[in-house]
C-alpha cells in the first residue's frame, strides 16, 4: 500500500497537481485545485481531448483530483475521480460602448487589469461541470506506469 500511495504522489507532482492532502491510512489522496493548461503549454497534460483544450483555453477551467486506495485481495485498489470547474465572473455595468474595457475591472482604456468590486466578487463563483473520466483514465494509468 505504501508503494502504491507513493507512486500516486508521484504521478500526480509528474502532471503539476499539487498535493493538498494524503491520507495513507485511510488510503486517499486529493490535490488543489489545478487551472487548466493553455495552448501554449504543451508540457501539461491535464487536457485530455479537444473539447478540453477548447474549454480551458475559452474559459478559466481548474480540476482537483481525488483518489482512494484500498486494498484487495493482496493488491491495492484505486479508483479515480477528477472535478471540473469552470470560473464564473459577474460583469460590472456598463454605461457606453466607450467603456467596454471596465466590463469585468477598474481598468482603464491604457491599463488593463482584473480588480473586482466587492459586489462582484459576492457573485464570483465555481460552476461544476461534473467529472473529467479522461484524465481520470489518464491518471491511473500514470500510477500504473510509476508501479
């Protein structure tokens, strides 16, 4: 069991997963959550098909992994499962045309930056979009290669 929890570890770091909690006595290990990889970084494998690079890249996207290890008959059972969200980000009032930039910030027409009024950040919220079964499967068969 310990190996099996040392390999999940390590395959999880392998993919940039941060670990928030490992639990080799109750055999689970959950990580923060973990913003989805952009077009350009082509050394992250947390997209697994195109509709996930398409999401994350049109869309503030994290995932949060978590696994539960348990033995069985001499060998260790993992099961997987990784949560997806996606950020939603409540617009300010926008009087004119003329001051679109101000849409979701204090920007200004020469500086752009995300500052949320305190009214916007009550609204800010993660919606589920339920689970990722690719990158679950891509995940124990990760571990599996680290066994």
């Amino acid at each position: 069991m310990a190996g099996a929890m040392h390999a999940t570890e390590t395959a999880l770091r392998k993919m940039h997963f941060v670990i928030e909690k490992a639990d080799p006595v109750r055999g689970v290990v959950r990580t923060k959550p973990l913003s989805g990889a952009q077009f350009f970084e082509a050394w992250r494998s947390d997209n697994v098909g195109l509709a996930q690079i398409a999401e994350a890249n049109i869309h503030t996207i994290r995932r949060t992994v978590e696994l539960h290890l348990e033995p069985h008959a001499g060998q260790v059972r993992l099961t997987c499962a990784v949560r997806v969200q996606r950020l939603s980000l409540p617009e300010n009032e926008v009087a004119s045309v003329s001051q679109a930039y101000r849409m979701y910030s204090k920007s200004t027409p020469t500086l752009q930056r995300l500052e949320l009024e305190p009214a916007q950040k009550e609204r800010l919220a993660w919606i589920d979009l339920g689970e990722d079964t690719a990158l679950a499967t891509r995940i124990l068969k990760r571990i599996a290669q680290e066994i």
